[in-house]
C-alpha cells in the first residue's frame, strides 16, 4: 500500500471560522485595547501629586490664606524669602494635604517649579483691589506658570489651576455695581488677565520682546498661552487645560483680639475649602 495514501492533507484539520468565532476574537481584541487603555491612563493619573501651591505676586494675600487654612484665623504676615508649608485639614473626616506658599518677590518666585513634581493644585493668588494698576506684572508672572504647566513631561498629569481673586473685602462698594462681590472680582479679573496675556501673546508672535510687559524687565520668548482657535487669548480657550476662578477674603485677626470663628464659619475662604475639597 503506498504510504502516500494514509497520511491525511494538512487541510483536513483546518477548522472553518464561522462569524460567531470571529466576533469572539474581535471582542478579545477590543476588550485587550480596552485594558491597556485603562493600565495608561491610570498610571498617568497616579504621577499627580498631592500638595497646594500657594503662588502668586507680593503681597496677594497667599500667607495670610495659609494661616487662615491652619490656624483656622487670619494672623498678621510680613513678606518671606523662602517657602513656608504646613498641613491643611480639608474636612471633619480627617481628609488632609500639604499646603507650600511660594514667596511672591520676583527674584525667588519660580520656586514653585521645585515644588511642580508633587503639586496637585497650584493657586495663584491675586489682590483685586490693585489688579488694576498692576495687571502686567501679575500676568508676567502667571505667564510664567502657564508656561511651566504645559512645559511638563507627558508622564506627568498636570496639577489642577485656580486663580484666586482675593481681598474682595477691600473693594469699594462704589466699584460693585453687582449684587455679587464675587462675581464682580472674578469678572475684572479674568478681564485684566485675558487683555494683558493677549499683550504678551500678539508681541511674541510679531517678533516684539515684552520686557516692558512686567515687572522684571527680563526679555522673554517663552510659550504657553496657546489657545484654540484664532481668536485673543481667553480662559475658556486655553490648550493648557481647564482654569478655575474663585473669589474670597479674609480679615486678619489683630494680635490683641482672639477670634472664635472656625474656617467652615469664614465665609471669605469657603469657596477655596470646597474648590479643595472637589479637587483632592
């Protein structure tokens, strides 16, 4: 007999793939795409830190928020040269984080980017009360913030950004045609901000230096402020990601008075406690 016979053809074990077998495999596929999706993802979102930054010009009131924050009222501050950090109680529950105030002097300020690595928020303090008068220099400096945000590595998930509109007490009545303090600050600030950011965008893109757009009187060519579409530079349109704005007070206690005002009862910051709260 030939042997040639009793060896049976490769293709008599090749079973035929009917559509429910190839809908498993495509479902096996998907559900694999889906998984490391989720591995990427999750690993991204674990590289955030878990401390406030507190940043922002001199005297924008960012220590005496602190102090409210720890001591649960507001104490006499002086300006600092160095980063001072203390613990924040958040809730009840025991929830806390690590809270750093970065000193708002033009010549230590970028410490804050030390500090990025373990940032999960940055609130960058502003005094509405002098906005005005001051505008470019407050936005030389979130400039730079913006600048270093979207400078991070991919690996690192960008800390959430909050401008604190602070010193809403300070304003006249006369300026706050708004039943609404609040919204009123916000408003002129975002207002402020947007106008003077969109300076320093529109001289960079013609090629103009903007070291008369600050304080500093540095030359600057850094990035950050772009936004989609191609319209002026605007908040909602930021590629950096999303901003919050918030506006708050708060009154320091004089060091002959005591105050028996808890944090949850200072009104002034509850807005920057629930921002925290939702964040962390």
């Amino acid at each position: 007999m030939d042997g040639t016979h009793l060896a049976p053809s490769l293709s008599a074990f090749r079973l035929p793939i009917d559509g429910v077998e190839l809908a498993l495999w495509s479902l096996a596929a998907a559900l694999i795409v889906l998984l490391v999706f989720v591995f990427v993802n999750r690993r991204g979102r674990s590289t955030r830190g878990s401390a406030l930054l507190l940043v922002g010009c001199q005297d924008a009131g960012k220590t005496a928020i602190l102090s409210t924050l720890v001591y649960k009222q507001t104490l006499p501050t002086h300006a600092s040269l160095q980063t001072n950090q203390s613990i924040v109680s958040l809730s009840p529950q025991g929830k806390s984080i690590r809270a750093l105030d970065v000193p708002g002097h033009p010549r230590v300020r970028d410490q804050y980017k030390d500090f990025l690595p373990d940032a999960g928020a940055i609130a960058f303090v502003i005094d509405v009360s002098t906005i005005s008068r001051n505008g470019a220099a407050v936005a030389e400096h979130l400039h730079n913030v913006l600048h270093a945000l979207t400078s991070l590595p991919p690996s690192q998930t960008p800390p959430a950004l909050l401008i604190v509109a602070h010193k809403t007490d300070l304003l006249q009545s006369s300026a706050t045609p708004s039943s609404s303090p609040g919204a009123f600050a916000i408003t002129r600030v975002k207002t402020i901000l947007e106008r003077e950011l969109e300076k320093r965008r529109s001289s960079q893109s013609n090629g103009v230096g903007i070291e008369n757009l600050g304080e500093d009187g540095e030359t600057s060519d850094i990035g950050g402020l772009e936004c989609a579409g191609n319209g002026p530079f605007r908040f909602d349109d930021w590629e950096g990601g999303d901003v919050s704005f918030i506006a708050t007070s708060c009154k320091v206690t004089k060091r002959n008075e005591t105050s028996e005002k808890t944090l949850d009862e200072n009104e002034g910051l509850t807005p920057l406690l629930e921002w925290l709260e939702d964040t962390f």
